[in-house]
C-alpha cells in the first residue's frame, strides 16, 4: 500500500491547534503515556507542574479493577485539581472491559479512557492479548465497542493505544484503526514498532504517516523515538499527526513537557537544567511519593529507579551513583543529594537522547495455533480471562 506521506505547512504561532478528544481539549497536544511504575499521581503531577498536556494513569487490568483491588483504586485516583483525569485499562474480554469503563464512568473516577493494545510482555501476548489481540478482528471490534456503549452515556470519551501488529507479516494497524473510527473511539495513538519489535531500533514513522492518511475523522497521535521537542516538531512534520505520545523520553525529565509546550506553541525556549535543579525536581518527586504512597519507606524504594534516569549524563561518581539507587529513607536521600557538585552545568547532550534499555527484537510468544485465523476460536475465546494480568503498557 502506497500512501503519501501528508506535510504539516509552516506557519507562525502555534504548531498545531488544540488536540480535542470528544469533548475534551488539551491546549497542547502531547499525551503522557501510562508506564507501569512510573505514571502514577507523583510522576503526573510533576509533569503538569513542567508543562501541559494530557497526563495517563499507569494501566489497570480490566478484571483487578471491576473486583475493586486495593492497588488498582489507588491507581485510577487522582488528585482533586487533576484535569483531565484520565486511564488506561487493559483488558481482553469484551463484557469485563465495559464493566470497568462503566464503573470509571459513571463513578466520575475520570474524564478519558485510553485502551491499551500495545503491550508487547511475552506473559500477555502468549495469551494473545495486549499488541497481538487486533489479530483477531472480531475480538477486538467486540471489545472497543463494548468499551464506548459502556462511557457513551457519561459523556466519556473512549481512546485506543496499538502498535503496527505482531511483526512485520502480521500488520493490523490500519485496519484496527478504521474499526476504531467506526465504532466511535474518539482518536487512536499508534506507537510505531510491532510486538516484535519490542522497544528495539529505530520507531517506523512512515507507518503513523499512513494511519494519518488513513484515519481521517478521528485525530491520529504519534508515538515512538520522542526523546526531545525537536523530536516531537520532525515526528509532525514527516507525518502529519495531530499530537504525540511521549514514553520513556521523559523518565527522569518530566521538565521535557515545558519544551513541548513551548516547542508547539512556536517558542524555542528549552529546559537545559544544571544538577542543582535536578537534585530539586528529584527531592520534590521523592515528596510527592511519600505523599502518594503514604509510606515513606515504600515511597522511596519505589524511587530508586528513577535515579539513573535523573542523573543521566551528569558527572555524579559511580559510588554516589549506586548509593542514590538504594535510598530508603528522606534524610539519607538528602545526604546523597548534598554531597553532589550543584554547581555542575547542564551537560549537553549526555543528558540526553534514549532512557532505559531499549533491548532487542524478539520473536512474540503466541497462543498455539493464534495465526491460524483472523477470528476468535470458542477454545481461544474460553482461555480470555487468563490474558488478563498486571503488566506494563506499550
């Protein structure tokens, strides 16, 4: 299939206009995609503090939250002057999944819903959920239909995460994507690399490009290799979407939201932070943990692995380092903090490009037999429920 790839036109001002997903409006049009571990009411607070956009719950499965789990409440609650609220539910059964979209919904428990089919964990896809469920066409038509039935009446508008399909023989992406807009999904994101893919080489902006050219009356955001404002303008300018999805680019960086908003609204001005404001921004984060979690030992164990993100790039001492990776209480985190150089400059590009490991290809785990078919077998359809577990979106 040959599309042409569509080209945004310079113009002064604004880059693109405001993003609006069904009744909601994010004057700039960048979405925080949900990380498990990482999005929670602690992490989106401090990038609404940096900038603007439209921040996501970490994932709930859709079956944990219909049985109303400790853990899967906490993650759907968000503080009073959080606007939009917004989360994401996985799941791979269609009854299930609008059990809890209804509960979000008519419990008042948020204003947008994203659907994740873009998690590429072996433990889901071996089950044929996440990032290979659109396979099966009728499956996944049953699922977003059940999820929109269910927030339509609440005035909730429902979103869709995929990724372009198992690997590159087993594409859905664009089919899923007209499903969607034909059910009433008010805009889909497609982060651009397959199951197999996995977060390894370079995202195929080329294939979000089509999506565009082929979804033409829902907004079609971009996901994938955003690691920078001058990633987010390129990523627009060779596909023409209308908003990004930024990932890992901001672990360890929530200021990067103040060089989109920035970046989108025609600015050059950029966030270039010496360790001084780092070691801030890393003792508010540990705060607002503390706040979050209610336990303050909890709290910062949970911390330990933004660390490396943080102080990417900057010269901190391979001890200093490894010590701020075990903290477990305040006081020692500011003794760890004090004793950095906070005179130390912002150091260029090494604080910057790709966060955490980005790992290899890999050959996606399947359920025996999954691409035999584009539809659902009664024997598939019997083994759902299994696919539904706490893990990471994609």
């Amino acid at each position: 299939m040959t599309v042409s790839v569509p080209v945004v036109p310079a113009r002064a001002g604004a880059v693109l206009p405001p993003l609006r997903i069904g009744p909601l409006t994010v004057d700039t049009p960048v979405v925080l995609a949900p990380m498990a571990g990482v999005t929670n009411a602690a992490f989106r607070r401090l990038c609404r503090e940096s900038g603007a956009g439209l921040y996501v719950a970490e994932m709930v499965t859709s079956r944990a939250l219909v049985e109303r789990g400790e853990e899967s409440m906490r993650i759907i609650s968000h503080e009073p002057d959080e606007r939009p609220r917004s989360v994401q539910v996985y799941g791979v059964d269609p009854t299930t999944v609008a059990a809890a979209v209804r509960l979000i919904a008519s419990e008042d428990r948020a204003d947008h819903v994203d659907l994740n089919f873009g998690c590429p964990v072996p433990k889901v896809t071996r089950r044929g959920g996440g990032a290979v469920l659109p396979w099966k066409r009728d499956l996944f038509r049953a699922i977003i239909t059940a999820a929109v039935d269910a927030a339509s009446p609440y005035g909730v508008p429902v979103t869709v995460k995929m990724r372009k399909g198992i690997d590159d023989d087993h594409l859905t992406y664009l089919e899923a994507g007209l499903v969607a807009q034909e059910v009433g999904v008010a805009a889909v994101a497609l982060h651009a690399r397959t199951a197999a893919d996995y977060y390894s080489g370079t995202a195929d902006w080329d294939a979000i490009a089509q999506l565009k050219a082929t979804v033409t009356d829902i907004p079609v955001l971009g996901n994938g290799d955003i690691w920078s404002a001058e990633d987010a303008l390129e990523m627009v300018a060779q596909t023409g979407c209308d908003g990004v999805v930024v990932g890992r680019g901001c672990q360890g960086r929530p200021w990067l939201f103040a060089d989109l908003a920035a970046a989108f609204a025609g600015s050059d001005e950029r966030v270039k932070p010496g360790l001084a404001y780092v070691a801030t921004i890393v003792r508010r984060h540990a705060e607002l943990m503390v706040e979050h979690f209610g336990d303050e030992g909890k709290a910062l164990r949970e911390m330990r692995k933004h660390m490396a993100w943080y102080f990417k790039g900057y010269v901190v001492g391979g001890e200093t380092r490894a010590a701020l990776g075990l903290v477990s209480t305040m006081a020692e985190l500011d003794d760890r903090l004090a004793g950095l150089d906070l005179d130390q400059g912002y150091p260029g590009a090494g604080a910057e490009g790709q966060r955490g490991r980005a790992g290899s290809p890999k050959r996606p785990l399947l359920p025996y037999g999954w691409l035999d078919s584009r539809e659902l077998s009664a024997e598939f359809a019997k083994a759902l429920h299994e696919a539904e577990l706490s893990v990471s979106g994609g």
